[in-house]
C-alpha cells in the first residue's frame, strides 16, 4: 500500500484413508501348515482373521461408490469445485479432491488456478524464506561479515524464527496470487471483475481466519497518472484498456504481519522502458536498506537511478521522475504504516533503520510533475491507530465502527468490504467517523492527467544477521 502523502519536503479432523495405508492385518490368513491342521483353535483364529480383512475391504469398497454418488459424508468436509480435463466443472468432497492432488510422496500440489491453501501445500509448517541478502557494501563489509557469522546475532536470529515463519506464509500467499493474477489477467475486463478474482483467490491461498489470516488493505489497481489508492467502489464500470498502466497493489497478513507488495501491469511494450525504471529503482532502494542505514541517504539513492531513465512516448521523451510526496514505510503488526518513511527522493530525515523492524521498500516513478494529489472517489480508509476513545451519538455510527472493529480492526479497508461485512446504508456514518477522526479516508493519489506512473514494491525484514527480501519471487 502506497506511503502516506507527505508535504513535498518528505515526508489457514476429517480423516483421509490413503489405499496404500490399508494393511492386511491378517497376513497370510490362509497358509495351513501341519500345526494349523492338528490345532483347531489356530484355524479358527486364523479363519477370523480372515473373516475381519475381507469385510474390512468390502467395507472400503462399499464406501466409494456412495462417495461417488452423494459427493462427502457431512463430517468429511465441505463440497469442492474443480475442473476436470474435459473443462467440465464437477464436485466433490474436500478430503477427496485433497487425496486427487497429492503427489506420489503425500505432498498436496496446487491446483489451476490456485485454491489450495499454503499450509496445506508445507504439510511441515515451514515456509519458503526470501531472497537473503548480505548488510551494506563498502565501508560496511565488515559489519555485514560479523553480522553473518556472528553466533550471538544467529541466537537472535532464532529467537523470531516464529514471526518470519508467519511473514514467509503471508508472502507465499502473496507471490502464487499475483502470479496468477499476471497469467490471468487482460484488456476489456472490468476493475471490479479483477480485485475480486485477485482477492478471492488471495483469501483461499492465505485461509482467511477473521484477523487472524486474511487480505491487509484492499487491492490497488490505480491507472494511468493514478498512481495509488484506487480501488472500485460497487458499481464502477471502468474497464482495463490495452494502454493502461496499472499498479497492483496488495497486501495479505498472518496475525497481522503484513506483506506489502505491488507491481506494475502493462501490456503495451512502449512502456517498457518506465517500467523498468522503477523496477530498478526499487531494487536500488532494497540493496541500499540496512541497520543503522539513514532513511535520507535511501531516498537519494532511488532518486538518481530512477531520474536517470528516459521514455519514449507518442514521439516524445520524458523523464522519469520519481513522486517526491509519496515514499515506503515501516511496517508493524496491524500498522501498515507504522511511523518511519522512506523517501524516493534526495533530502528528508536522518532517521536510521534498526535491527528487527519491517519496511515496504516502494516507487513511483512518473512521466508528469512528479508530484501527487488528492482526486477522484475515495475508497480507501483505515481506522486510525493512535486515535483515543471519541463518544458517538449517532446509532449507525456506533454500528459501523463495531463492523470496522470486528472485521478489520487498524487495517485498511474499502466500500466493497464493507458490503461483503453486510454493512448497510453506512454513507452517513462513514463520513462521522471520519469527520470525528476515527477513521481515516485516503483518497486515490494522482499526478497530472495524461501522465502515466508505475510503481514497484517489496517487504523486507532487517533480521539481526541479515535482510531477507521476504516478498521476492521469480516474477520480480
């Protein structure tokens, strides 16, 4: 989710029997030797051995049949969808389509497109780590070489094995989502046709769970010289175009640790040239981010690769300017924003990183001024998380706040969540919550008309003996 605007001076027990688990308990039931002939109770133990494993098997090949005809037993999961070879949609139990998508080995596999959980699909509950990178270069090589070998920082490192574990959840559910999305995705469908096939899909992989596991902020589709915080309201007609430039923009959590991640849609190749731009500039600002690194020297960093990109557009060229009022953030449990701010330009704080802490490491790069603001229907708004206890006198403002606090507490929330919620007729107490400051409206960012922007993001944890790019997959 796009940094906050700043002023311009920076601111996841039904059983399944697997047939290869079917044991004869009664091996060997008919083998008679001289002894089983002259003992008559060997025989007849024997005999009732037998007796039990042939009922046992005609009762497992009862079962299937009727399995077959009426889907699953109530206590043996809910009813499935998938698509057979022939493209014919069939139904069936879960555990049955469980059994269907496991290798050889036991391994659950994913299905297409994505539905099967990713606990399901790490049966060990260990994730997938991110791309791992050394601290600093140049004057901080040392540090950096003390800080992987250190065996104290390795002791701290293991310490919070358990929080990166439910990071790395989120940020598996993350990349199998927009990669899906990437596949899936063209020109002529509408936006609202789009965030809900990105969020229904995240919701399956991420096994929404109330706030415990689910999406972090709505979905950012923001067009053109849009450059964030847009998403459709009900009944917004607005159709993807070839031409358009589109930042996707996500967030998913696991307890409320939450992977920021975005990138930008295009499908004609004139815009290769500005996407790569802030592509590389996001990269800059990863391989710049560090402990004790100043937040300003990251700013100016990102601003001179991304400044030093030129686009060609319609028979004119631009510069790619980086949006000096939007910038990443540091990331806190339930806070997508939690305080720090990371600069895409030159100038700003000397605030430094410190070890432990999350940050969305975003860009935005720009073919206009470079500068963001207000415009367009707001959709975007979060309950502010340092607000302290404000008396409602209006019942639906009262209602609505318990809908916010029950589903979405201090994260990120838009209209069509909160009809999803059930919420109705809310208009009125949405506008008291904001106006009390209960809550916050964010309205979509946007540089001049005609422009086009682009934006990339990662999440990355500054671990005590690393940084680990949590959210890098082989798609960016």
């Amino acid at each position: 989710m796009a940094g906050l605007k700043t002023d311009v001076k920076i601111e996841e027990n039904a059983e399944e029997t697997r047939e290869d688990d079917i044991v004869d308990e009664a091996a060997n039931p008919g083998a008679e030797g001289e002894a089983a002939k002259k003992k008559k109770k060997k025989k007849k133990k024997n005999k009732a051995a037998a007796d039990a494993t042939k009922d046992a098997t005609e009762g497992v090949e009862n079962i299937a049949p009727d399995a077959k005809k009426n889907n699953a037993d109530a206590g043996k999961g809910d009813k499935v969808t998938e698509t057979d070879k022939d493209g014919e949609v069939t139904e069936g139990s879960a555990d049955k389509k469980k059994k269907r998508k496991k290798k050889k080995g036991g391994k659950p596999t994913q299905t297409d497109p994505p539905s099967v959980p990713i606990v399901d699909l790490f049966p060990d509950g260990v994730f997938p780590i991110g791309q791992i990178m050394e601290y600093g270069k140049g004057k901080d090589d040392r540090v950096a070489a003390n800080r992987m070998t250190s065996e104290e920082k390795k002791t701290m490192d293991r310490m919070h094995n358990d929080i990166y574990n439910e990071v790395r959840l989120a940020a598996e559910a993350h990349r199998q989502t927009r990669q899906h999305i990437q596949r899936w995705v063209k020109p002529g469908m509408t936006m609202i046709q789009i965030c809900e096939e990105l969020e229904n899909t995240a919701r399956k992989l991420i096994a929404e769970n109330g706030l415990n596991a689910g999406l972090a902020f709505p979905t950012g589709c923001s067009r053109n010289h849009c450059a964030a915080h847009y998403t459709p309201n009900a009944g917004d007609p607005t159709v993807l175009e070839y031409d358009d430039v589109t930042k996707i923009d996500f967030g998913t959590h696991i307890n409320g640790r939450i992977i920021d991640c975005a990138f930008t849609l295009t499908f004609n190749p004139k815009y290769d040239k500005l996407v790569e731009a802030v592509r590389d500039a996001t990269n800059t600002g990863i391989r710049e981010a560090g402990i004790d690194v100043q937040l300003c020297e990251i700013g100016a960093a990102i601003q001179e690769v991304m400044e030093s990109y030129e686009v060609e557009l319609d028979g004119k060229t631009y510069q790619v300017k980086s949006i000096r009022n939007l910038n990443g953030h540091s990331i806190a449990p339930y806070r997508i924003h939690a305080g720090k701010t990371v600069p895409i330009v030159k100038g700003g704080e000397a605030t430094v990183m410190e070890e432990n802490e999350f940050y969305a490491i975003e860009t935005f790069g720009s073919t206009g001024r470079g500068v963001v603001h207000d415009d367009m229907d707001c959709s975007h708004y979060m309950k502010n998380y340092d607000m302290p206890y404000v008396p409602l006198r209006l019942q639906s403002s009262k209602s609505l706040l318990n809908v916010i606090n029950k589903n979405f507490s201090t994260l990120a929330f838009c209209k069509r969540w909160l009809d999803r919620a059930g919420a109705t007729k809310y208009q009125m107490a949405l506008k008291d919550l904001c106006d009390k400051g209960v809550v916050d409206a964010y309205p979509p960012l946007c540089d001049v008309k005609g422009c086009y922007t682009a934006q990339f993001e990662h999440t990355i944890m500054l671990r005590p003996t690393c940084k680990e790019v949590v959210s890098r997959g082989d798609d960016y």
